[in-house]
C-alpha cells in the first residue's frame, strides 16, 4: 500500500481498529497507524495534511 491507496488503507484501519472513532483521530496517531499496517511500504515522509484528511475520510465513510 501506498499513502494514495486511502481507501484501502481505510479498509485496513476499519479492521485493525474497530472500536476507534476516525473522526476523531488525530493526524499523529493516524500517520502512525497507517505506517504500522502490514503491506503498507511508501515512505512515511510522504504524507502531508491532505493525505492524512484523505484517509481519514475515507475511513469514516468506509465505517458508516
């Protein structure tokens, strides 16, 4: 996975982290979380403000 797969690593959020709220999360936590994700290999200096706020989207509506 890499920082622009957001709706897969939303996936993989929803499912490593049932009980979270992604709304939430901050971008801290979440940049964390998606670096330790299996099959995630980008670079974790690649992500920025908009890729994070994109993730975190995409994970909120993959939980509704």
């Amino acid at each position: 996975m890499k920082w622009t797969d957001s709706l897969e690593i939303a996936i993989a959020l929803a499912e490593k982290h049932p009980d979270v709220d992604p709304q939430y999360v901050n971008f801290v936590d979440l940049h964390r979380w998606v670096c330790e994700l299996p099959g995630f290999s980008d670079d974790p200096k690649r992500s920025g403000e908009k890729i994070l706020e994109a993730i975190q989207m995409a994970w909120i509506d993959e939980v509704k």
